[in-house]
C-alpha cells in the first residue's frame, strides 16, 4: 500500500479537511500515477453535498485527473514509469459487454456496471478515491496519454468538460457548414465554443448577459445572443443545426427547440435537479431531435485530448491550493468562478 496525502468531507453539510488515504499496490495490468492537479467540476459538488442522492462517506472527490506515472505491473503494456497521464469520470467497467465493447465503457451494461471514480465501490470491494489526492491506482485501460503540449493544470480539466462537450458535438455533425450555439459559457461551455470553433462550425454563444462577450470572440464564437435582452429569443427562431445546452438550472427548452431548424438538434449536457417540462410539440411537427449527452468512453476521451493539442484548445483555470477547496466549492455554487478551478496536489 501507498499513503497518500487527501482532502475528504465526512458529510453533505461538512467542510473538508486533510486526510491520508491508502492506495493499492498495482496489480499486473494496473498502474499508480502520482497527481499533479486536479479539476473541481460541478458534479463533484452535486454528489459531495447528496443532491444527486447518498453518497459513500469519508468522499474524496475528483474525477478531472492528470499526473506522472511512478509505478507499473508486471504486465502493464501502455504506460511507462514518467508518462503523463490523465484519469476521468471512471476507473473500471467489464470490458465485455456490447456498450464497453463498443467503447462507451461508461454504459457498462454488467451488474457491477461502470465504476466511477469516486463514490463507487471498486473491484476491491473498497469505496473509490478521486483526484483530491497526491495519488491512484487504476487499470490501464482506463488511463489515457496526455500530450506532450498539454500542460497537466490546463490538461486536467478536458477529462470531465472537454469530453463532455466534445462527444455531443462530434456525434451531432458539428463541422463546417453548420450553425451551433453553446448555451452557457462557464466551465463546461467555454470548452464547447473552443471545441466547435475547431471543428469548423459557424459558433455562437447564448447566455443571459453580455458580460463574457469578449471571451465568447476570443474563443473562435462569431456572435454572443444575450437572452436578458428584448427581442433575443426572436431572431434566433429556427437558425442553428445543433445548440448544447450546459445549464444545470432554468434549462428553458421549448425557447431553445424553437431555436433550431428543422430536423435540428438540441443536446442537454446539464443536469438540473428538478425535472424539465417542454411541448411535444416542439419537437414534432418539425422532426427535431432533444438529446441527453453524458461524458465519453476511454477511446473517445483520448481523442478529445489529442485535439486539444493539436488545435491548441486549453480551458481557463484558476489553480489553487487544498486549503481552498472549500472557498472554491461555494464560488461555483455561486458563480463567482469564470471558469474552472484546478488544485495543486503538491499543496496538501
């Protein structure tokens, strides 16, 4: 076993602390990999705080992972000892099914199903640690290769945001010729306009205010449509192919559906806790698509990673340090972060 320095809460209403968690020794085909950063996304506050039901306590959360190899099994073929290497939302699934076979290991069909990062049970039988901590041990199948150009802090973040707007955008056709809006541009959404300004698409941004216009231009969009704004909603009646939807509240999806073509798409990619009320009409009498997107498998994952630094696409972050967490926590409740949070491991 390893001992590792770790921040963990104890309950829904706790602060988190500092802790020491033991990870296992590799197995033949695992590896451990020493954390360097790790992202704080939306979803780790959802569970840690029980919004999204009961979760397994001491919770160490994390699943935006990226660090440096320092221990391989005996069988291990894909990584070496100094790798650069990243960990998402999941850390094993069966392998053998038809949806892990086709890689969307995140779908694993088995009744042990996907195990998640954290808040899991593992094939040890022990609750998963995530990436607030100095280190873990997972199979190599479900660890993929950071580029070289990718520095880890900014590479950390693309395991959860990055593959979570680039799977919907790249199943929907976004490309050239085609009219995409992103809804939202905070941490999930600012990956999303970099994504589809690279991928060819004429982007556009929809958020309330005008208030991250500059950035939504920066960032390869052509236009911000601000909905606080009189006569928004209107001029943007049936202009785009696809929108992605990365709002986790006041998700108003008849106004979006009225927003796409005919035949159009809306993907949602937020998880809003209360349930979402729109007219079957809306998508009907036109053929319109509204679609559910959830992260992507390993191959997939690893793709959005190659593309990132190859078109030099990074998320914004602001790193800081393990005694912030908590601060850092109620800002994106908030919204008082811009854009992404990114701890330092070595801080613990």
């Amino acid at each position: 076993m390893t001992t590792v320095k770790a921040y963990a809460m104890d309950g829904p209403t706790s602060s988190f602390h500092p802790v020491t968690l033991e990870r296992r020794e590799p197995g033949p085909t695992e590896i451990y990999f020493e954390i360097k950063y790790a992202g704080i996304c939306h979803s780790d506050i959802h569970t840690g705080r029980g919004e999204w039901g009961p979760a397994i306590y001491p919770l160490t959360p994390g699943h935006e992972i990226a660090g440096i190899v320092t221990k391989i099994g005996t069988d291990v073929t894909k990584f070496a000892v100094g790798d650069r290497v990243g960990v998402g939302c999941f850390v094993d699934s069966c392998g053998h099914c038809e949806t892990c076979q086709a890689g969307f290991e995140q779908f694993c069909q088995t009744d042990g199903g996907t195990i998640w990062t954290y808040n899991n049970l593992g094939r040890d039988g022990l609750p998963t640690a995530g990436g607030y901590s100095q280190g873990i041990t997972v199979e190599q199948d479900y660890v993929c290769r950071i580029p070289d150009s990718l520095g880890l802090d900014v590479a950390a973040p693309i395991m959860c945001a990055g593959i979570t707007l680039y799977s919907p955008l790249t199943r929907w056709g976004a490309g050239p010729g085609k009219k995409v809006a992103i809804v939202g541009m905070g941490g999930l959404g600012h990956m999303g306009v970099q994504i589809a300004a690279a991928l060819g698409a004429e982007t556009h941004v929809i958020s309330r205010t005008r208030s991250k216009e500059a950035d939504a231009l920066r960032f390869g969009a052509v236009e911000l449509h601000p909905t606080s704004e009189d006569g928004t909603w209107d001029s943007m009646r049936g202009v785009f192919d696809l929108i992605v939807s990365t709002l986790s509240d006041g998700v108003e999806l008849d106004d979006l559906l009225a927003c796409v073509k005919p035949q159009g798409v809306v993907a949602v990619v937020g998880l809003p806790e209360q349930r979402q009320d729109f007219a079957m009409s809306s998508i009907v009498q036109q053929q319109k698509i509204l679609a559910g997107s959830n992260i992507g498998g390993i191959a997939k994952t690893q793709e959005v990673l190659d593309f990132c630094a190859e078109h030099n696409i990074a998320p914004q972050i602001e790193v800081i340090s393990g005694d912030k967490i908590n601060e850092a926590w109620d800002n994106v409740v908030d919204a008082k972060v811009r854009y992404r949070y990114v701890i330092d491991t070595a801080t613990f």
